[in-house]
C-alpha cells in the first residue's frame, strides 16, 4: 500500500487565501469553554508525553475529531501569542472570504485562564505580568510540573521554546504512531485553518480517498514559532532541532511511502540550503514520475476543485533533477545525491551526463547496497550509450555484490540478446533459473529502491527524541 498525502486548500492566519473547494460554515468568533478547556489538556498532554511512544497522552489527542484538531490550531497559536505577550487582550484572524481580520472574542475568565496556561508554558508564573494569575497555577499541580519544566528549559539556555519543541514532537508521535492510517470521508471545509487530504494506492490504482487530521500542520507550526538560543525573534532555520525534525519527518514519511508534497515545500522554505532536505525532495519527485503514482493520480476519481499537485512524468523528472542538482552543489560529497542524480538524467535520456554523475558516485560510495544500484544504474547507461563491454562489466560487478538478485541477470541477459550473443544471454538466463525459488531467499535491493533513500529514519528519530527523553525534572 502507497499513501499520497497532498495539502488542499489551506487557509492561514493573516495569509492570502487560495481557491476554496466547497462552502465554508460561517465562523463563529466567540470562543467556547470547552475550546479552552481542551487546549488545557493539550498543554499537559505535551508536557506528560514520552516522545517516540503511543502513551495515553498521544492515544488522547489521537482521539480529537477533525473539526476539534482545526481549533486547536487556531487556539494554539493564541496560546504561543501570549506566551510571548502576556498582557495581549485582542486577538484576530483572517478568514479567507474577507479582506479585514475578525476579532476572536474571549470573556475576561477565559483570558485568564489562557493568560495562567501561558505563564506556565514559558516558566514565568513569577514573573510580574503573571503575579496576577499565579493562584491559578498553584494550585494546579499539573500546571506546576510544567511550569517548572519550563524553567528548567530556560534555565538552560533554551528560553520559551519547551512547549513548541515538545508540542512538535507529540503531534508528530500522534501522526505516525496512532493516527497514521485514519482516512475520514471528506467533509465540508472549515472557516479556517488547514485542512489534509489523502490517497491511498496500490498497485497503482487509488483505494481510498479522504480527509486526515492535520497533526503535521499543528507541529510545523508549533516550530515555526521557534526562537534559538540567543535570539529574540522566531527563526526556526536557525535552529539544529528544527532541521532535525524536518530530516527526521520526512524521510519517515518517504520510509513509509507516506508522501507529503507541503511538509517538503515548508522545510524547504526553511531551510534552502541543506544538502540532506535537498535530496529528499529530488527521491520524492523522482518517486512521483514512476508508474505506480503516475497511474494512479491519472486514474484518480476525486472531489470536485480538487487536483493532485503531481506533474506529467517528465516534469516530475525534472523537478527531481532539480533538487538533486542542488543538493550536491550544496554538499559536493552528498554521493547518495549524485547517485540519484545519475539515475534521473537517464530516465530523461541524458545517457552521457547520467554516465558521469554515475562514476563519480561510484568513486566515494561505501554501502555496498548504493554500489550495488550504481553499477546497475550506469550497465543501463552503458548499454544506452552502446558501450556493451563496460555495461557487461557494471551488471556483473552489481552480480558479485548481491549473488542472489535477480536484477543484474535479467540485464545480462537482455544485454546478450541486444548484442545478438545467444549463448551468453541463455546463461544469464540460466544463472536466474539457478537462484533460490523462495523471493525471501534472494537478497535483491532493487525492490526496495523506492525507499532506500529513508533508510536512515529510524536512527535520524532516535537522535531526534534523545534529549527529550527523561528530562528532569526541577
């Protein structure tokens, strides 16, 4: 199963709104209790959370309905707000079927509440902004912990970033522990704030189509409010965990075969320049020109107004040529990248300059399973270019590295018939024959080519969640 996750009409705060796709509800900008009072258990929710587990605190919030999940964005950033302005009354929105904000309305209780909730969030509940609404916290055991938490963050050195780095990790945890195969029928739009949908594939035809809940959206914000240490303005490019969780996430995302186009877009805007986001962006389009998202997103019954942002093969191509080009501009020794990079130039004809990234690849890498589709890669473009002899070579230097593929014989053989060699294309042929019957027998990395690129995930979360894990508490 191949899930192709793609963000439709997004509407933002203070940001020009794009097509709508249905009729929105009206918004209603008087804040309910209950909306304050989940934004409550979130922020315990975040502080209680062991990142990397399906705790109850992510099994909780896994639990939100959609149309919860799109105000707690809203709230959420309220909250960050007065997190950073204590003493902010007013708050507003921009709704995209109007040019001016609209005031989101709180009564003088919720204020407060939202006011004690902040003052903890940042570990400032004797701070003098704050005095007023310290009674409040006090006697909140829960408020307390977190509160203390919080200030040993700032204690050392990480200023008001606790909640919106542990917030990211909660919601990632709920997107890819609890709620990651949740597809819910596509409902009206909201008033606001994102809104994420999903095709499930297989075998290139769609499955399923519908809504999911935006835990990612929440997080990406949660992180864009990021401030690094020694600054005194959000700038989330130039923090080490922001990067950290955009590799981590996304190449998760690209392991699972979970893509998302916006989550790439965002890192990206981010961080322009990192070789490592760079190339995953370059393994996701080059994922997206294959056969099997490419029938299916032609092949694809959906809303009306909705449309994948998937190109033709070719455009997809080139986009992946794109961003592979720039990863190894960026990092020259990213072989992984050049390696890619080759395959794509070939996909797209190129055979000379595939031919050359390829050896150059050649040249630095190490893991024996890159060798491997390296020397499977450039046989192709040997062969293209009809230098059978080096081709010959490649295919059986990929042969020697994974006796039990089947991929290197396949080429030996269509290389002998193309070379009018009968004999040596029967005993390529043979040699196949000859390989074990069972497919969990043979060793063939080709089929999992479409991932290989995330192989890392795992270890890139773990270093992620590491200084999280069993904080202290002070």
């Amino acid at each position: 199963m191949r899930a192709l996750a793609l963000l439709l009409c997004v509407f933002l705060i203070a940001a020009a709104a794009p097509r709508v796709c249905a009729q929105r509800p009206p918004f209603d900008p008087y804040v309910a209790d209950a909306r304050i009072d989940r934004l409550e258990r979130w922020l315990k929710a975040v502080a209680r959370h062991e990142p990397g587990t399906s705790d109850d605190e992510a099994v909780e919030v896994g639990s939100w309905a959609q149309p919860d999940l799109q105000l707690l964005w809203l709230d959420i950033d309220v909250l960050v707000t007065m997190m950073r302005h204590p003493g902010q009354l007013r708050f507003s929105i921009k709704l995209p079927s109007q040019r001016a904000p609209v005031d989101v309305h709180f009564t003088t209780a919720q204020l407060r509440r939202l006011r004690a909730m902040a003052c903890a969030a940042v570990g400032i509940v004797a701070d003098r902004r704050c005095l007023d609404d310290k009674y409040a916290v006090d006697r909140d055991a829960e408020l307390l912990r977190l509160s203390a938490l919080a200030t040993a963050s700032r204690a050392a050195g990480d200023g008001d970033n606790f909640i919106l780095r542990r917030g990211a990790l909660l919601h990632a945890d709920v997107a890819m522990r609890v709620a990651h195969d949740v597809v819910e029928p596509a409902s009206t739009p909201p008033p606001f704030g994102p809104q994420r949908f999903k095709m499930q594939i297989a075998d290139g035809r769609q499955t399923d189509f519908g809504q999911v809940a935006v835990h990612w959206e929440i997080a990406r914000m949660a992180l864009d409010a990021v401030k690094p240490p020694g600054t005194d303005q959000p700038a989330p490019g130039r923090d080490a965990m922001v990067r950290l969780w955009y590799r981590a996430t996304a190449a998760w995302m690209q392991q699972v075969e979970d893509h998302d186009t916006v989550h790439l877009d965002h890192a990206r805007e981010i961080f322009p320049a990192d070789g490592d986001i760079l190339f995953l962006s370059g393994a996701q389009h080059e994922t997206y020109a294959g056969a099997q998202i490419q029938s299916a997103v032609q092949t694809a019954v959906l809303p009306s107004g909705v449309s994948f942002a998937v190109e033709s093969e070719r455009g997809e191509l080139r986009q992946a040529e794109g961003f592979l080009r720039r990863a190894v501009e960026v990092d020259p020794n990213h072989a992984e990248a050049r390696l890619r990079l080759g395959r794509v130039l070939g996909l797209l004809g190129r055979h000379a300059d595939a031919a050359r990234e390829l050896r150059q690849a050649l040249a630095s890498v190490d893991a024996e399973v890159l060798r491997y589709y390296g020397e499977l890669f450039l046989g192709a473009e040997e062969e293209a270019l009809a230098h059978y002899d080096a081709a010959f070579d490649a295919y059986q230097r990929a042969a020697v590295l994974y006796p039990t593929a089947q991929s290197p014989w396949l080429a030996l053989s269509s290389l002998g018939h193309r070379r009018g060699d009968r004999a040596a294309a029967q005993q390529a042929l043979q040699q196949l024959f000859d390989l074990p019957s069972d497919p969990l027998e043979r060793d063939e990395p080709w089929w999992t080519y479409h991932v290989a690129q995330a192989r890392n995930a795992d270890d890139l979360l773990e270093a992620l969640r590491r200084p999280f894990l069993a904080e202290p508490e002070r």
